[in-house]
C-alpha cells in the first residue's frame, strides 16, 4: 500500500516520463556538462538548473539541463571595462585558445609570456594576447624549432 506522500514523491518523474521528457541522473548530468556531481548539486542549490527529487535521488530534464548549459558562465564571455575580454574578431585570445591554435600545451603559453617571448596584457584576472602576438613568437621562435629539427 503506498501512501499519498509516496505517489507525490514520484509525481515529478511520472509526470516527466508520461510527457515524454527525458530524465537523467546528477551523475548523468555531470558527465554530459563535462562537470563535477558537486557543480551540479550547487548550480540546483542556486536555482540555476531545475531539478526533481524523488524519495532518494535527484532527476533532471535534459531540456532543463541544456537550457543551464546555455547560461552558464563562460569565460569566454567575459567583460572587463565593458568590452569583450577575448575578443577574437579584434584579435585578442585567452591562453587556452592560443595553446589550441598552435597546438602546444597551455603551460608553454604562460612560460613564453612569462620570459618575455610572448607578449601578454593583463584585464582583471585574465591575460589577453593579441594575435600580432601570437604569429611573432610562431614565426620566431616555434618555426626555427621545426626547422633545426628538420636539420639533424
């Protein structure tokens, strides 16, 4: 026999699978969102993702999920004095992007711009390189790589 209170647990999930909606787990979310259980768990905290709770465990719409990743907080983004941080159509990148367009790790990045071979400008908490930047320090310094290398 189950009570009321039982029925009305479950209602959310019934409800979602009679409509056809897809449900997942917080696992299953996480993994989706690329994620940790827990940023999943603060964002529904937050009120930033919708969520059901049956008797034991949380569920949530797949609709709902994509709807928070598309509101989530992205780096890219980003404003600082009121203008776009890694604006790429002026030319400007985060360190992760030049990492990824010139195919290096982004720890290379942060060195060069460290030891001066890399120019980079500090907006609030991020480096901003430019990408006049970035082509001098392909062409002086990782092409000669290549070709000593070519050389041996």
């Amino acid at each position: 026999m189950h009570s009321q209170s039982d029925a009305a647990k479950k209602t959310p999930q019934i409800e979602a699978q009679k409509s056809g909606k897809q449900l997942v787990s917080i696992s299953e979310a996480a993994k989706i969102n690329n994620v940790t259980r827990q940023a999943i768990y603060v964002a529904i905290k937050q009120k930033k993702l919708k969520a059901f709770k049956d008797a034991t465990r949380w569920t949530i719409d797949l609709s709902d999920l994509e709807e928070y990743r598309k509101q989530k907080y992205s780096r890219t983004k980003s404003i600082f004095n009121g203008e776009l941080l890694f604006d790429n159509k002026k030319g400007f990148y985060s360190v992760n992007q030049v990492a990824k367009m010139l195919g290096v790790p982004a720890q290379k990045i942060y060195y060069a711009t460290r030891i001066g071979l890399m120019k980079a400008s500090r907006k609030g908490a991020a480096w901003v390189i430019h990408i006049e930047d970035i082509k001098g320090y392909q062409e002086n310094y990782l092409t000669k790589k290549v070709q000593t290398s070519q050389a041996s």
